[in-house]
C-alpha cells in the first residue's frame, strides 16, 4: 500500500503518521525532530513546561530536523494554557494540537500567525463545531488511545463519523502500532494517524 501524504494547511508531511504528544518528557525535542526526520510530524508535549524550557526545547528540535515539522501538543486543562500557545507561536512552531478539554480561543491565537490549530476530539459534533471555529484538521481518539480521554468509543467506530461529517483532515488515534492499524485507519476514512504509545517505547521518548 502507498501511504498518502498528509495535508494540514500548508503543511505537507510525506508520511501520514503523526507522533502524539506525551506529557511528562515522554515526547520532547529528540522524540519529535526523530519522527520529523523521517517525514511524519513530531509533537513536543508542552503541558506543564516551563516557557523558557518550551523555547529551548522548540529551537533544539529544529536544529535537530531543520527541514522536519515540528508541532506542540498541549492539553487545554493544564496549567498556562495560554501561555504555552502563544509561546510556541512565537517561537514559529508548524502546529499546535490540544486535547484534554476544549478551547475556542485558541483559534484566534493561531490564526493571527497562520498557526494549524488540531484539536482532539472524541465525536463528530465536537469535529463540526471545531471545523466551524476554524480547526486545520481534527485527532479523533477513541477508546485505545493513551491518556486522558473523553469517550469510551472505539476510535475506529468515531472515525468513520467524523469523516462524514468535517472536510478537514481527520487523524485517527488509539491502538495504531503497527502497519496494518495504519491502512486500517485510512480505510475508515482517516488522512493519517497519530501514534503515542509505540513511540513511548524508542530510545528518542
Ligand atoms: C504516556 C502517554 C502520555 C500522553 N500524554 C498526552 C498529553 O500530554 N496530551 C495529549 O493530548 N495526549 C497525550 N497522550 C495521548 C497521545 O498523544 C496519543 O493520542 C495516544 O497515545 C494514541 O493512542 P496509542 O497510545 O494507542 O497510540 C498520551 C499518551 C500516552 C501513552
């Protein structure tokens, strides 16, 4: 199977895979600037960093994969919030994805730079209303997926719904770890996927 590329944006990643956010140092600049270098997007997991080690950590991923897209993952109920956002717009990040609750301001932060804004979202309304704020693309997680989640769904029932409901890109998340979850993510409507767990287990997390 050829895998398609993934479009967010501007943003064009030759391998549809997306290294999801891990918090506590699970996934830093190593990690995400790894996954960059080989044509995916990797997230620096932003929630509870300090800004000043938020910079450091951005402009050492972008040493690390000058060319690669390197985004920030940032959960909406942890502390500085804002904070952390417009952090990494300053610093030029390519995209922020949030999960673990919701914000609609967010938009606006990220549009006055041209910034993707990808929420994570666990159902199609939530994917409507995030396309009608002005979302880039949306990650579906479901059920499998790591962290903190909002729905005990399976995300390969949730995809399909999204799919037909949002023109954006739709990410499916939980339980891809290898190739197959990957075609299979794509065959229920998925542009690409995100991937946290496999990728806690590599020398770069
Ligand atoms: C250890 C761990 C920490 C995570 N931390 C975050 C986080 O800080 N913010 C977030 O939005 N998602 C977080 N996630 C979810 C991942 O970004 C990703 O969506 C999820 O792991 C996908 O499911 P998988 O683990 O089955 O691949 C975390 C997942 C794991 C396993």
């Amino acid at each position: 199977m050829k895998l398609p590329e993934l479009k967010i944006g501007k943003l064009v990643a030759k391998v549809p895979i997306i290294q999801g956010g891990m918090a506590i140092r699970l996934s830093t600049a190593r990690l995400a600037a790894a996954v960059a270098n080989e044509g995916g997007i990797g997230l620096i997991a932003a929630s509870g960093m300090p800004f000043e080690e938020l910079r450091y950590e951005i402009r050492l991923a972008r040493k690390l994969s000058p060319r690669g897209i390197i985004g920030i993952n940032v959960m909406v109920a942890a502390r500085e919030f804002k904070g952390i956002v417009t952090t990494a717009i300053e610093e030029g990040i390519d995209l922020v994805v949030a999960g673990a609750g919701f914000s609609r301001d967010m938009f606006a932060w990220g549009k006055a730079s041209g910034t993707p804004i990808v929420p994570i979202v666990s159902s199609a309304k939530l994917a409507k209303i995030s396309q009608s704020l002005g979302a880039s693309a949306v990650v579906v997680e479901g059920a499998e997926a790591g962290g903190h989640l909002g729905t005990n769904r399976s995300s390969r029932l949730i995809v399909p719904e999204v799919r037909a409901a949002v023109d954006i890109p739709v990410i499916g998340a939980g339980g891809v770890l290898y190739g197959k979850d990957v075609a299979e993510m794509l065959r229920l409507g998925a542009s690409g996927v995100q991937m946290g767990s496999r990728f806690a287990a590599s020398v770069e997390s």
